[in-house]
C-alpha cells in the first residue's frame, strides 16, 4: 500500500528477511507416522522405571551411512544445560565421536550449518528460546539434514511427549536423569554401530 511505502521510504519499517534455514521448516506430521508413533510411545509410557526415568526408545534409521576407513564420528548435542552438555560431550568422545555444542536458537543454526553434516544429533526439548519439537520437525524438512538420526533428551516423560517426539520423526527418545549406559546404547542403535566400537574402553551392560 502506499502508506506502507511512505513509512518504508522513511525508514520507519522494514521487511522482515526470512532466514532459508528456517522457511525450509514447515512440516506437516503423517497420520501413519501418528499411528505408528502411538504404539512406541505406550511401550515406552509403560517401560517407566521405579528409579524415575523411562527405558530408552531406539530404532535404527534405515542402513547406516558408509564411512571411509578412520572416518571420525561427528554429533551435535542440543542442550542448555551446560554440565549435563560437557558430561555428554565427553562420554560421546570416548566413544570417537567428534562432538559440537548448542544450547540456544543462534548456536543451533550455527552448527547445523557448519561442515560436516552431523552423524547424529542429541536433541533437548526444553531450550530457553527454542522447542526441540519444532526443531525435530524443521531438520525432517531439510535437504541437509533430513536423514540425520536424532534422539530426543529431554525431561518431558509424558506419553503425549513421547509420542511427539516419534510421530515427528525422532528415531530413539531418552528421558532425563537417565543412566550413561542407556544413553550410549541408543546411541549404538540408532546409528547401527557394534555394541563395543573398537578401541572404546569400557563395555555397556
């Protein structure tokens, strides 16, 4: 309109630039993919254990994807919790992995844009600026990233979360506090990877 042309010309507003990175994120959820989900998710509502955290959840994401010979591991790990972020850093670096760090929106967009595409994402849902939710189903949408493997870490522990997080395309979803133990065997499982990499230190129970 020509009043908003007057405003522009005086620089008193201006258009809003979508970033591509975002625009690519508007997803729509199958209802096969609720179906299916909803099966996983009362497995996992009825998996709650006495100690106060659910049995993980992990399907492996189609044929692991090939690497060359000493090609190194790399994850991204979401999360806003700066102790719980390092503890997991570390324990995903034992195991080979070369691990980069996200706790907000900014950081997020960052690091899903740097070289190279992740092997696996470690996704929080509760972000200070962020809903995991959102960003699980926005990574669905993108050329990218649409493969990657992503777990849910999160402390939201309903059915109706544990539903969300697999009807919108998380392929293993582990709830906090949980046992390293259990984390690093969804880890194994969604990416297809040996229960003992070599060279790792220690064995899962």
């Amino acid at each position: 309109t020509s009043a908003f042309m007057k405003l522009q010309d005086r620089k008193l507003v201006t258009l809003a630039e979508v970033d591509p990175f975002t625009e690519q994120f508007n997803a729509q959820i199958s209802p096969f993919a609720v179906t299916q989900a909803e099966a996983e998710a009362d497995s996992g509502a009825a998996s709650l254990k006495k100690a106060g955290y659910y049995v993980r959840i992990a399907r492996q994401r189609g044929t692991a994807r090939p690497r060359l010979p000493g090609q190194v591991l790399s994850a991204i790990v979401v999360d806003d919790e700066p102790m719980l972020a390092k503890f997991i850093q570390s324990y995903l670096t034992l195991e080979g992995f070369r691990v980069r760090l996200a706790s907000n929106r900014a950081e997020i967009v960052t690091e899903f844009r740097k070289p190279p595409v992740p092997d696996l994402i470690l996704l929080d849902v509760m972000l200070p600026d962020a809903d995991g939710f959102d960003i699980l189903l926005r990574l669905r949408q993108h050329p990218a990233l649409k493969d990657v493997p992503v777990i849910m870490l999160t402390g939201k522990a309903t059915r109706e979360a544990v539903l969300k997080g697999l009807a919108g395309g998380a392929d293993g979803y582990v709830t906090k506090p949980f046992e390293v133990d259990a984390l690093m065997h969804v880890v194994r499982t969604v990416l297809g990877l040996p229960a003992e990499p070599a060279g790792s230190g220690f064995a899962l129970l």
